[in-house]
C-alpha cells in the first residue's frame, strides 16, 4: 500500500481536538428534586466543578475519532498495488541498439543452468522477458511498443490482442545504426501524459548512450535491466586499401574492450577467397597491421575471429578497385595532345591507331576478318573513340565491347552546322566542373538527334555541342566537333576537362560507394533509364543476424537518388535495372555504430517520473524482470481506496447521528 499524498495529516489535528472537548465536557445526573433546592445545587455544582474529568468509555466518543481517522486515511489519498494492470495502458520501450546485439549475461540465480544457451544475444532475452511481462502484468491492459532506430519506431499502439503483442516483440532487431533515445523516451511521455491509468517500462541492457534524465514522464515510469553484464569485444575501427609497390597494401586499426591475453586471428579476404591470415596483439586495447603486397581484387575484407561478444564490428571491406589506375583504350589516328592529357589523370592507355574513313573505305569491305583487330584480352575500364567510329566496331564482339563499357566519343556523323565562334554555355555536371569554357572558338558542330537518355553538357547558338546520359546503364559521353577544328586542346581548361570526363565516366560505372553507418541515409547515382531497383546482400557482417535488405526510396515514378542504408552491418550491392534487364550495381559498406561497440557505461537508468514512484524506478532499475528480490511493484498499477475509506467515514456519521438522537452516549 502507499500514500498519494502526505498534506492530508494536518486533519489529524481534529482528533485531540475532539479529545479535548470530552475533556472540557462538564458531567451531570439527571435528579429530581424540590424547587427550592434547585439553585442551591447549581450554585454547589458550579462551586465544585472542575474543569478536567476522567475520559468516560462513551459510544459517541469513540464514533467521532474514528470518523476523523478516516477522514485523515481518506485525506492522504491510499492506495494499493494491484497486479496485471487491468484496463490501463502501458507502453513498452524496447532498447534495440546495436549493444543489445551483444552476447547476453547468464540470468540472475540462473547461471548454472545447462539450458542456457551461451550465445543468446541482449535483444533475445529482453524479448523473452518481455513477453513475460506481459503475460504476469499486462493482461487486459492497452499495450503500445516502442523502438529506437534513427528515429523512434511504434511497433504497435494500444494493442490488446496478446498474440499480435507477441508477434510484435518477437518482431525486433537490433538497429547498429545512431538508435534515437532521447527521441524515444519523449514519444513515450507524450504518449501518456494526461492519462489516469498508464505507466512506462524501459528494457535496457544499461548500454545508455542518451540522457534518460532530460525527459520526465507524468506517470509510473521505471527500468528493468536485461542482459547486462562485461562484455568483451574487439572490433575494427579502420581498414583501408592503397596502392602499394608490388600490389595493393591493407592497412587495418583495431581496437577492444575488456582483458584479451590470447591474440586474435585476423583473416584478409579478397573477392570472398582467403589472401592472408594474420594475428593482432590486443592486450594495450590497439594493435594497427599493415598487410603488403596483396594480390588485385575488387573487393577486399578483413575479419576477427576470437572470444568475441560483440560480432558487430567484426567484419570491414575495402573496393580495391578505386585505388588501382584505370584502364582506357584510345582508337584514334593520331592526337597528341589528347592521349597527353589522358595519361595526365593517372590512366592506363593504350592506343590503337585507325585511319579516316575514305570514299573508297567506305565502298570497300571493312567486314573482312582478316582486317578486324582482336578484342582485348582484359577488358578496358572506358573506351575513348576519336573521330568516326571504325566499321569493325559497328559489329560482333567489339559491338558488344562498345556496349558494355563507358564510352566517350569525340567527333559526329551528323550534318554539320556553322556556329563561327559563338559563346558557349556550360550547364551544371561533374564533367564541367571548375571550367567555363569562355574564348573557345568552335567553327563549326555536327547536328544529329540527342538519344532520349542524353542531357546536354555545353550549348553553342543553341546547338549541343556536349551531351552525356546512361545508355542501358552504362556511362555515355559525347563531343558532337573535332578537337582538330578547335583551339580546346590549347586551353589551359582541357586537361581539366579530360580529368573531369575520366573520373565521371569510371565513376558512373557502378564502383564501390564507400562506407556508411547502418540505417543513415545515402546518395546513389541513378541512371536515368533505370526503372527498377534493389538492395542485395553480397556478405553479412553479423552470422547468424540476417539480412533484411530495405525498401528502395522512390519519388513520384522514379528511383529517388536518395536512399536509406541497411541496418545490418555487412557489404551490400544497390543495383539498377533498366527496361532492356541490363544491370548495374554500386557496393555499399554498412558499418556499426562505433559507439555500441564501447561497453563500459553500464549502469542503471533512472527515469524521471512525475508522480512519486522514485521507489519504484529505484526497484526496477537493477533487477531483471520476473528475478527474485523486485519489491513486488513493477508492473502493478495503482488501486486508490481514497473513496473506500470516504464511504465508511459517513457510514460511522450516521451511526453517530442514530445514537445522538437517542440521548445518551453510552
């Protein structure tokens, strides 16, 4: 039982008061007697009375002070602690943070229980002790669940259906993202302010990155403890690839959490096949490797394997592909300055010399075998065509090389339309990028239709002279003039240009996009014939976690560019397709919040409430739910029996009425 409110004591003051007045009450027997003697007897009375008597066991007396103890028991508002919440509401707040992916403490009392499963994860007993929760103290009562993921999630609200309360817990999974605490905890109070029967309940493994005490709830509100326990974990926190002399070197920084005294295995993999296989000393909590000499690879990933109870930050990837020179092939018949200013943006090139077309090459045969160049061996990261594209290109496996890859072409077929040095106009793209192109003189453009996928670049008199787009998902870059009929290559902007060109045309054909925080929003680059998309998981850094792969984000018809990361740590592929089924894929690398992986703040959490349950918060915090030694109160809600007591103090006024009315108090 408890006490809502401690001013009702002031009307205990009643209680001497009406002790008091027996006190003071002067005693007198009923006589007959004469006349005459009557004011000699009042005058003997008042002679010998005495202003303090003897307390006499009277009826009345003893109605009066029990009517002013409960009218005191009613005034300080009584209550009691009923179990199952019946009829109120309450709302769970599921801390589903990365650390409640950690390995979870044997339960109190419970330790040497051979069925406890050593790998059960936080988030897994909190579910667990979650639904018996529910299942002792919430029947019948309105049940909302809450989760923290970058923004708070309501799982359920006011559910009373107990299977659908179940399924919704067996539903949660750690978020590995930046989790919205105190966003979490404010929904939770405006949820139930202004609300008569509610209470809030936290599952927490006491991992608390937020400030619980900057919100204050208006009802019960108190922490029950999940899981808690040292943890000890070693994680990656960076992880790096270059290019090094002989290869690619890796180099890696790792970090712990907790006594580590054995080293820990550490594995290089490169496009899923085992390069190396290392060991890192973590007894100093830091160890940094550098792996030399690495064999090529698109994908690289490093893995530790030991005595971990954090699996999260154990896995971390690295595109090999960016770091090493691109490869371009050049068909041209001669142009110094441009293949100069290709080899200026660190790019393999490799020139293979045509000839222009004539009259004669174009009535002759050029279909010959014997007069068609082998395909590359390797294929080409961009294939550059300077001037009119060769005839053997227009078919068979250079057709479909040409297809296949990004492609910039520099010249036209078109009509050519005389433009005699008119301003350029430049529009906003990457391949523009810190030029302006003033003082070009162009003499003079081919005028040929712009394909539908094709945005113009650069304008003159109203003329394209520039255009890009994706062709079937592959990047498409054109200059409808000849660089010999204009001063460009003598511009101080053209290595600009060429540097912009390369890195735009690598770029869009689907490399790695780097590595981003789990959950957090990302730009992706989408074609613009792309017309649908998806998330595919290509390795997961969490066995035995799952993948769930999220929704791709659209705006009106189209793929918007801004997308949502997974949740789950892991390498991932966001590929596009378009509506001939050719694809692209950009590789993502979802990582862990850095900050769950620190377990050194556990600690109870405290919730402000309103209302006076410090005692309850203080219970629950601590204690595991369903545990011995919680006082009895978590999860009970309050009984008040302010109007039980109010109802037997008139019950005891009409009883005292009945005997005033018959004259005597005894």
């Amino acid at each position: 039982m408890g006490i809502g409110s401690w001013a009702g004591l002031w009307f205990a003051l009643s209680i001497p008061a009406i002790l008091l007045m027996y006190l003071l009450k002067r005693k007198f027997i009923d006589t007959t007697v004469p006349s005459h003697l009557l004011w000699d007897r009042v005058l003997k009375n008042i002679e010998a009375n005495r202003p303090w008597q003897k307390l006499q066991n009277r009826l009345l007396l003893w109605l009066q002070l029990l009517a002013a103890a409960l009218l005191v028991f009613a005034l300080l508002q009584p209550y009691l602690w009923v179990s199952g919440n019946s009829g109120g509401h309450i709302v769970f707040v599921a801390d589903t943070s990365g650390s409640m992916g950690a390995i979870a403490a044997p339960p109190a009392g419970n330790a040497g229980q051979s069925s406890q499963d050593p790998q059960e994860t936080r988030i897994e007993r909190m579910k667990s002790e979650m639904k018996q929760y529910v299942k002792k103290h919430a029947r019948g009562s309105e049940v909302t669940l809450l989760s923290m993921k970058s923004e708070p999630d309501v799982i359920i609200s006011r559910e009373k259906d107990a299977k659908r309360v179940q399924d919704a817990i067996d539903g949660l999974t750690p978020y590995y993202g930046q989790a919205a605490y105190n966003e979490t905890l404010s929904l939770a109070s405006a949820l139930t302010r202004e609300e008569q029967n509610a209470e809030v309940v936290l599952f927490t493994d006491g991992e608390w990155k937020g400030a619980s005490d900057q919100v204050t709830f208006e009802v019960p509100a108190h922490t029950v403890l999940v899981g808690n326990g040292p943890v000890k974990n070693a994680g990656i926190q960076q992880f790096g690839i270059q290019q090094g002399k002989e290869g690619n070197d890796a180099v890696a920084v790792l970090g712990s959490c907790g006594t580590w005294e054995a080293p820990v295995d550490v594995r290089i993999y490169g496009d899923n096949k085992l390069l190396r296989t290392e060991s890192a000393d973590l007894t100093r909590h830091s160890a940094t490797l550098v792996l030399q000499s690495l064999p090529p690879a698109d994908v690289y990933r490093i893995e530790l394997d030991g005595d971990d109870g954090y699996p999260a930050d154990n896995a971390a990837y690295a595109f090999g592909k960016s770091s090493r020179e691109p490869s371009i092939l050049l068909l041209t018949p001669g142009n110094l300055f441009l293949e100069k200013a290709l080899q200026l943006t660190g790019a393999q090139v490799t020139r293979m010399t045509t000839e222009e077309p004539s009259n004669s090459a174009k009535t002759a045969d050029s279909g010959n075998a014997a007069s068609v160049p082998q395909v590359p061996k390797d294929p080409p990261d961009l294939i550059v065509v300077d001037g009119q594209a060769p005839a053997f290109t227009k078919e068979g496996s250079w057709k479909q090389l040409l297809e296949e890859t990004p492609l910039w072409s520099i010249g036209g077929s078109g009509p050519e339309v005389k433009v005699n040095g008119q301003e350029p106009k430049v529009s906003d793209h990457p391949v523009n990028r810190y030029i302006t192109l003033k003082g070009l003189y162009v003499g003079e453009l081919h005028k040929e239709p712009l394909p539908a996928w094709a945005e113009p670049l650069v304008t003159i008199g109203g003329t394209p002279a520039i255009y890009a787009g994706k062709e079937a998902g592959h990047p498409r870059l054109s200059f409808l003039f000849r660089l010999q009929d204009t001063d460009l290559p003598l511009s101080a902007e053209f290595p600009i240009l060429v540097h912009n060109a390369v890195s735009w045309l690598n770029e869009g054909e689907g490399t790695g996009l780097g590595r981003v925080t789990a959950g957090s929003g990302m730009e992706v680059p989408i074609a613009a014939d792309a017309e649908q998309a998806e998330w595919k998981v290509q390795h997961t850094g969490v066995p035995g976690a799952g993948a769930p792969v999220p929704e791709v984000q659209k705006r009106e018809r189209a793929i918007s560019s801004l997308q949502t990361a997974p949740q789950v740590p892991g390498l991932y592929a966001f590929e596009e397709r378009n509506s001939q089924g050719n694809t692209i894929s950009y590789l993502v690398e979802a990582a862990a919040d850095p900050f769950e992986g620190t377990f050194a703040s556990s600690k109870p959490v405290v919730l402000k409430s309103g209302q006076d349950d410090t005692g309850r918060a203080e219970a629950g915090a601590g204690e595991q739910a369903g545990d011995p030694g919680t006082d009895g109160k978590i999860g009970q809600s309050r009984y008040s029996l302010m109007w039980l007591a109010a109802a037997v103090v008139l019950l005891m006024i009409v009883t005292e009425w009945g005997v005033y009315q018959r004259g005597r108090s005894i």
